[in-house]
C-alpha cells in the first residue's frame, strides 16, 4: 500500500488568524459582489477518492493497476511519489487554510489533476467532480507543475545526449532507414514532396 501522509503548511504568519467567536459567524458567499457563490468542494471526499483508486486504502490495493496508472497520468506511481515528496511542502502544494478557517485542497489533489491535463491535453475544469478543484486552482497546477519540470528536472533529463547515447540513437533510427537523423518533431507532419518511396 502507498502511503500519502496528509502535509500541510506551517506558515500561521500568512493566514490571518481570527477570535473563535468571528470565525464561526462568517459566511463567505462569493468574493467579489458581482460574483457567482463559491462551490462547497469536498476535498476530504476526492482525497479518499484518490487514494482508493491509485494508492490504496485502509490495506486494500488500488482499483486500478500499475498499467491504468501508468496510461493516465502518463508517469508510475513511484515516479508521482518522487514528485509527490518534491512539492508536498511548497507553499502553493501543501494545504492551506482560507479566511474562515476551513482546510483547502492537498498537493495530491492538485497534482493528480495538473498531470491528467498534461498527459490528456483534458480542459481545466473537466476533472472538478473528480478532484473537486475549480478551473483557476487547476491552471495554476499545471503552470506551477511545468515550472518544477523545467527548474527541479532539466539538468537529468532535459539535456542533450551525451556521446554515447548519440551513437546509440544515430545507430537506432539508421537501422529505421534515416542514417543521420537525430531525433524528429512528432506533431509537426511536413509533407515530404519527392520522399524516396522506399522510406515513406
């Protein structure tokens, strides 16, 4: 079973902390006047959701296996973890608490959701019922998540190749029928007037 401890923020300076007695009077009904009211999410219920079907429950194994995972987050369950770990205690992952005291979302919910949108190219608000997480929350997610990408992973995988891995993938795509061809750009679909019959 794959254990995701709950981590939440110890940063009591950035919450604004309210007597016990105002607290329980406020009722937050929009932000803005002008603004629809805020959905209640239940972030305790997508948790549990989560962990049920990738992780793991109270001894049970997952729903899905090991290949489900793998086909729709496009990442293994270790590899969730190493990231998992790698942003738990960030201050926008980790779980906060908004102006009436009431515990917001888990890193796992947010990254769960920014790399089905990444893996599938989904909308942002498509996975809310699933996660419970608005349209906005899931933007930041995948902007922030790209970043970590970029900042935390680029100097292990987003290199380029050294010598031996050159003359492995000159010798690979060379045995495929084009010698000196380094790598190609999937999406790009050029049309390649007069392209050698024998390498269409």
């Amino acid at each position: 079973m794959y254990h995701l401890g709950y981590h939440r923020c110890n940063r009591s300076s950035s919450i604004r902390e309210l007597p016990v007695e105002s607290a329980t009077r406020i009722t937050v009904q929009h932000s803005v006047p002008s603004r629809v009211a805020n959905i209640e999410r239940d972030f305790d219920a997508s948790v549990k959701r989560i962990l049920k079907n990738y992780f793991g429950w109270r001894g049970r194994p997952p729903l899905y296996a090991e290949e489900v995972f793998n086909r729709r987050l496009r990442v293994s369950r270790d590899v969730f973890l190493e990231i998992n770990e790698e942003v738990c205690d960030r201050l926008f992952w980790c779980q906060q608490e908004n102006a009436t005291g009431r515990p917001q979302s888990l890193a796992r919910q947010k990254l769960v959701v920014a790399l089905r949108v990444l893996a599938n190219g989904e909308p942002y608000d498509r996975a809310d019922e699933y996660v419970c997480l608005s349209k906005y929350t899931i933007f930041i997610a995948v902007v922030k998540l790209i970043h970590l990408f970029v900042d935390h992973y680029a100097p292990t995988y987003l290199r380029a190749p050294n010598e031996s891995e050159l003359r492995g993938i000159l010798e690979l795509n060379a045995a495929r029928g084009v010698p000196g061809c380094i790598g190609s750009n999937d999406c790009s679909h050029w049309h390649w007037r007069a392209c050698p019959t024998a390498i269409q």
